[in-house]
C-alpha cells in the first residue's frame, strides 16, 4: 500500500516573509500524519524553512549532477543536504524548456540525489502538440526510459506533469489521468520490475487546485500531486493535503 504524497513546488516564489504559509502547511501536515506532505522551495530558502518546521520535508527544485567543480550557479545534493533538504524536483519541463535539460540530464541529477541520501522526485509529461498527436504513453516512457533497474520508492517518486496543464487551469480528463498513470506505472514494471512498480509512488501534476483535488487524488494509480501555484498558501494547499489524507 503506497501512501499518498502532495508535494509543493514554489518555483521562483518565496523569501522569509512566505514562511508562515510553511508554518501553517506543516502544521496541517503534521495533523494527518497518513499522508506525506513536502514542499520544494526556492535555494536560499531551504536553510531558514528547515529552521521554521524542524522535521517537516523541505525539499529544492534542481541539482547538478555533479558533486563538485567548476559549474558557476549550480548546487550539488550534498550542498543540498547540508542545507536541510531531504528531497529534490529533478526534470521539472519548466528546466527542460528554459535550461533545456532532458531526459537523460533528469537521470544523472536523480542518481546524484540518490547518492547523497535525498529522496528524488522526477517530472515526465508530453506537450500539447505531443497529446493531440496521441504520442502521450510514447513521450513518458522515452522520459523515464532510464530508471535503474534498482529503482524503490523509498528513493524515487514519478511526477506526470503534463506540461500544458502547468499553470494554465487546464487538466487531462480523468480517464486520461488514470490511463497515463497506468501506462507509467507498466513501464516501470517493465523496466525495473514488480518492488519498484509496486513501491514507486506517481503523482499527477498540472493545476491541481482544491476543486479538482479530491478527484484526481481518488483515481487508480495516482499516489499523489505535485502541486504549483495552489502550493504557495495554506489556505489552497491545505485542502489539498486534506483530501489526499481522505
Ligand atoms: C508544477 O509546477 O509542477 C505544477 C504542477 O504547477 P501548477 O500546479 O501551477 O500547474
């Protein structure tokens, strides 16, 4: 039984006066405890977060892959770590369009990350060039063509972030989701086997909000969300960790 994951991504959002949503998330987080709850803030604030909810997840948005070496504006994981993050975004599409990173760049951060002790969470999702064409389970399975044949839930989490539902109010249909997820989830098996299928959790990401959570959360082989824009408050991103919790 996987337990369901809601995951926070601030993106370029948040300086020391947003720590009180952070506060008040971990605070409703730390009252359902059947649901794991993180959220992935920008660099500078992962060591005064960490400070604010001592024991609640805080995780960053990028790595390199790094450990050290000569890669002006870069972080490795154990700076990562060191700093108090305990998880990392890898491969969001927002890296892959404007860092034009790609699938096997998302790989090498995810197995650094690994190596360093933090859990990993890696973004896969088509366009929606690629959905009309009918290329959805084609594109993902190219984009998490590279898990390692060890790959376990304890270290690795899948986001499917369909990359125009990001930000837009716009979703797949349920059916679609469920589909996407079920594909995902028979790729992974194919790829790494029964544990890693049954342990790896997939969150759904892309305008997840508090009218559309409890639905999509609810569907088979969703495990959770990854959740921008309705992360940055408590009051949207509460009712969402609410209706994960069920
Ligand atoms: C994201 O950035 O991972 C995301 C899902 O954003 P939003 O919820 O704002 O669509």
């Amino acid at each position: 039984m996987r337990r369901k994951f809601v995951a926070g991504n601030w993106k370029m959002h948040g300086l020391k006066a947003q720590l009180k949503e952070i506060e008040s998330i971990a605070a409703t987080a730390t009252a359902k405890p059947g649901v794991d709850v993180a959220i992935c803030v920008p660099f500078t604030l992962i060591a005064p977060a960490v400070a604010a909810v001592p024991g609640f997840a805080i995780g960053a948005q990028d790595v390199h892959e790094s450990g050290s070496g000569a890669h002006t504006g870069c972080i490795s994981a154990e700076m990562l770590k060191e700093a108090g993050a305990t998880l990392v975004i890898v491969g969001h599409s927002e890296r892959r369009a404007d860092q034009h990173e790609t699938s096997h760049d998302a790989w090498a951060k995810a197995a650094a990350a690994r190596a360093a002790g933090l859990h990993v969470i890696l973004c896969c999702g088509e366009t929606e060039e690629e959905r009309d064409a009918g290329e959805t389970d084609r594109v993902v399975a190219a984009q998490i063509a590279e898990i390692p044949s060890d790959a376990r839930g304890d270290w690795l989490t899948i986001a499917y972030e369909p990359r125009w539902a990001i930000g837009t109010g716009k979703t797949p249909t349920e059916a679609e989701i469920a589909a996407t997820h079920g594909a995902i989830r028979a790729k992974v098996q194919e790829l790494a086997g029964a544990d890693a299928a049954d342990t790896i959790r997939i969150l759904y990401g892309g305008s997840m909000n508090p009218a559309n959570a409890a639905a999509i959360l609810a569907l088979s082989d969703v495990d959770g969300g990854l959740v921008g824009g309705a992360s940055l408050t408590a009051e949207k991103f509460v009712p969402i960790i609410e209706a994960a919790a069920g």
